[in-house]
C-alpha cells in the first residue's frame, strides 16, 4: 500500500523513525505528512502503535488536475469506486490543498461527490448517501500544483485521542505532540522525570506508554474494515499481538507530575488512572516550587501557561522568573526541556538554550528548548 501520514508540524521526522521501526518503506517527510509504502499486516500495526500520527491515508490515485473537468473525469477513471463503493454504503469526501482553478475546498468536495454519485447512478440507477457524522468511507482529496492525489482515510476519529483523556485540564497537550515531544529528548524511562506543570498529566502518560510501547486502544471500528481488500485475518493478528504484548514496569524510574489547581489536579488523577498508570506516576498538587523529590539526576519538563490560552503576560514574568531560579537552584545537573510558547516570556528564565526545535502547538508557533541546567 502507499500511504500517507498526518503529523503534528515539526515532528515529521520523528513519525517517519516510527513508521520505519513498525515495518514502513520508502519513506519521504513532507511539511506535516509523511508519506510510505507497507503491507497490510504493517498497515494495520501502525494504527496501534504509532504515538505520532494524527491519521493515515492510503492513496488509491493520482492524476493531472487544474479545473472542474478534469478533476471530475479524473475522480471518476482513476480508481474503480464500482467495485469498492456498493451504493448502500455512505461517504464524505474530504479537501486539502487548491490548484488555482479549484479553490474553493467545498466546491471542490462537490465536484468529487458528484464523479462517483453520477457514476453509481449510471451504473445501478442507484446511489450512495453522503453521511458526516457516521460514514463507512471518507474520501481525501490533495491538491498541489495541478495534481490530485485520492487517499482513503484509515479511521474516523485522529489516534490522537487516546480514550484516557476526557478530562482535559487547561490548554491540553494533543497526546501526539507530546508523545513526539518526548521522543525528541530521548528519555527512555531509566532516569527521573518530572513534570513541573502537569496540568492534565498529557506528558506523564505519554512518557511512560511510549517507553514501554503499550499500544493505543484500539478504536470500536476503523474505516479499514469497510475496504474492498480488508484482511480481517491479518488485522485480528496484529491486534491480538498487540493486546496480548506484556508491559513491563519494573525498570521505570521516579516519575512526578506537580499542579497547582486543585481541579486541573484531580483531572489529572482521573486521566492517569484512565491509563491504568496510578501506580507509576506520583502527583503532588502544589506550587512547582514546593515540589518534593529525592532523586538522581534526570529530566525536567514543562509546558507552562504562555500568556495568550492563559494568565495575561505580565503576570507570567514572575512565574517565569520563578521558575529559572528554582531550577538553578534545585535541579543543577539535570536537563531541562521547556515547550516555549512565548520568547519574551521564555527570557525571562535567564537560562542559556542548548537546542531549540520548532514545532506547532494548536497552531501556535512553539519553541521545545532544551537547557542543561549548570
Ligand atoms: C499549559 S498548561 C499545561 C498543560 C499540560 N501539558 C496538559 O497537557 O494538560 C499549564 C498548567 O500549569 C499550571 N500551573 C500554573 N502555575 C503553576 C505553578 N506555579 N505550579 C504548578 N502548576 C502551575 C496551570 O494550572 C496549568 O494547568
């Protein structure tokens, strides 16, 4: 199969690792997506397993396209929806990207819908309804530079929703973010880890699961299953591995999450014991700076509030001014990883930067800065 992936922006190459390590091939990243080739068994393990993708697509065509005709002529013999679309099965039909004739996503959804309805209609003198809310087939259009590229998207929901979050604090991580994140400072679960600001404890989970590989929940129904090759046996097969793979939590090291709103806190404790995780994860509802611990060196972490979700800016200067001197003071010889949605704010932190990555958080431009704090 050819497919493509969803990333958040900045993590590409970190989902295109992840994608190699589950089976993928030929693997190309592009601003926000990764493109690859797998077979079907791999296909169905990265829906358990990838901690970074947002969604997959598997592409089932791609032809020239600038106008209303061609992309209509094109939907309709680049791919035989005949065989894999019997009417009494819904669809919707996704847009992204424009040529500089076909500029208007809705219109262009339009236009899709339209080639296949019309072509089922000649066909059966029947047609399939279109369904938003519970579709068996979403179908994704890309357009870029006069080519259109047709995908069929893998599940309904993003696999960013992990199933342990109902409870999401203030200005929540997505658990992908996170999870890419924390692949970027490598920490592999034999050091301490401590979350100043935990907020919904997003970091905390996603630290401990994607060290130990425990795959995603699998979802109640994937949009895979309506597809003409289906492999059930395969699919059952990889899922089965994946329930059945023994988690060992024995080597973790000390993890701490700290929060200082009581109901943001208990969210937290909700969330973590959701995951299943309350036995490895210690939450202590405080300022960050009355934190305890007793431990060797490790990694700190935080997502603190940046002044435009939350807090007005002024009044986040002591906050982060507090936070530079605690770590200065407490944390000498541990790393220190901040996502900065703030430069003005971050300065105040009086901290030398040792790497600076730029990623998106909510489309917020961010900064993930790693310090080594002397
Ligand atoms: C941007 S949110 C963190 C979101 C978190 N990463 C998540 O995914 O849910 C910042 C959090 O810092 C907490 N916070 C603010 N000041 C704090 C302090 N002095 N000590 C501890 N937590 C604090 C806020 O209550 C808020 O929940």
């Amino acid at each position: 199969m050819n497919v493509i992936a969803s990333a958040p922006e900045g993590l590409e190459k970190y989902l295109a690792n992840e994608i190699f390590e589950l089976g993928g091939f030929n693997i190309n990243t592009y601003k926000r997506s990764v493109s690859f080739e797998c077979d079907y068994a791999t296909f169905y393990r990265i829906h358990f397993f990838s901690r970074v993708a947002f969604r997959f697509y598997r592409e089932v065509s791609r032809f020239h396209c600038h106008d209303r005709l061609s992309l209509y002529q094109g939907v309709r013999d680049s791919f035989d929806w005949l065989k894999w679309l019997p009417s009494q099965k819904t669809f919707n039909v996704q847009v992204t990207g424009r040529t500089s004739l076909l500029s208007h996503s809705h219109f262009t959804a339009l236009e899709v819908k339209n080639s296949i309805t019309d072509l089922q209609k000649s066909a059966w003198n029947k047609r399939s309804n279109i369904s938003l809310d519970n579709p068996d087939y979403i179908i994704h259009l890309h357009l870029n530079n006069d080519q259109a590229v047709l995908s069929l998207q893998s599940s309904f929901a993003s696999l960013h929703k992990r199933g342990y979050r109902p409870a999401i604090g203030n200005a929540p991580l997505k658990e992908n973010l996170a999870s890419g994140l924390l692949k970027i400072t490598e920490w592999n679960g034999n050091k301490p880890l401590i979350d100043l600001m935990c907020g919904s404890g997003t970091f905390l989970i996603e630290a401990i699961n994607q060290v130990l590989k425990v795959p995603l929940k699998s979802q109640k129904f994937y949009l895979f299953e309506n597809w003409l090759d289906f492999k059930k046996d395969i699919f059952l097969d990889e899922k089965k591995k994946a329930i059945d793979r023994v988690i060992c939590f024995d080597k973790l090291s000390k993890i701490i999450g700290c929060e200082i709103n009581e109901n943001v806190f208990d969210q937290a404790r909700v969330n973590i014991s959701l995951a299943g995780l309350e036995n490895y994860i210690e939450l202590q509802n405080n300022d960050f700076t009355k934190i305890q611990f007793e431990s060797a060196k490790g990694l700190v972490l935080c997502n603190p509030p940046y002044g435009k979700k939350l807090g007005d800016e002024n009044q986040l200067i002591n906050l982060y001014e507090n936070m530079g001197e605690f770590l200065k003071k407490k944390f000498s010889g541990w790393e220190f990883w901040l996502l900065s949605g703030n430069p003005r704010l971050t300065r105040y932190l009086k901290m030398k930067a040792s790497l600076k990555i730029p990623v998106s958080n909510g489309g917020v431009d961010c900064r993930w800065i790693k310090y080594l704090i002397r």
